[in-house]
C-alpha cells in the first residue's frame, strides 16, 4: 500500500468534516438524523448551539473510520504559558 498524498490526506478530512456538517444539519430533521444527538435548549428555552456537538460527530465519524485513530486532549509537547497581554 502506498503512503498517502498530502492531497489524499485533505481529500479524507474534508469527507470526514463533510460528513458531520451533513449530520448536524440533519440534526434539525428527526426523520432525517441517524444519531442519537440532540441540540439542548438553554435556559431561556432556546436552543444551545456550540461546537461540543461537532466534536462528538466528528469522533464517531472517526471510530467508524478503520484509518484515523485520535486523542481527546493530546498534551503538547512543549511548554505552553497563557500570557495576559493587554487583559483587564
């Protein structure tokens, strides 16, 4: 098997990412949404929209991808520090 291009590469993340855009849209249709997902409603009865529900597509996505494997919070290999610069 040959190693993949790096336009093999973006071909796949952006059939993944297709994918879950199609499913969040579904989302809104019950008759049409193949998940279990929903979108919550906030306090004031609205619904909550935020990007925790394409993180969760987008790992099933990945399981059910014999290729990908994926971490949910990867340490970085180097030392990060969070600078307040022009905060209050």
């Amino acid at each position: 098997m040959a190693a993949a291009t790096a336009d093999d590469l973006f071909e796949e993340i952006e059939a993944l990412s297709r994918a879950v855009a199609s499913k969040l849209w579904a989302l809104e249709d019950k008759t049409r949404s193949t998940t279990r997902l929903i979108w919550p409603k906030s306090r004031k009865g609205t619904l909550r929209v935020s990007e925790q529900e394409a993180r969760i597509l987008f790992c099933h996505e990945l399981e059910n991808s014999p290729r990908w494997y994926y971490s949910v919070e990867t340490p970085t290999r180097e030392i990060y520090h969070h600078e307040n610069k022009g905060l209050a």
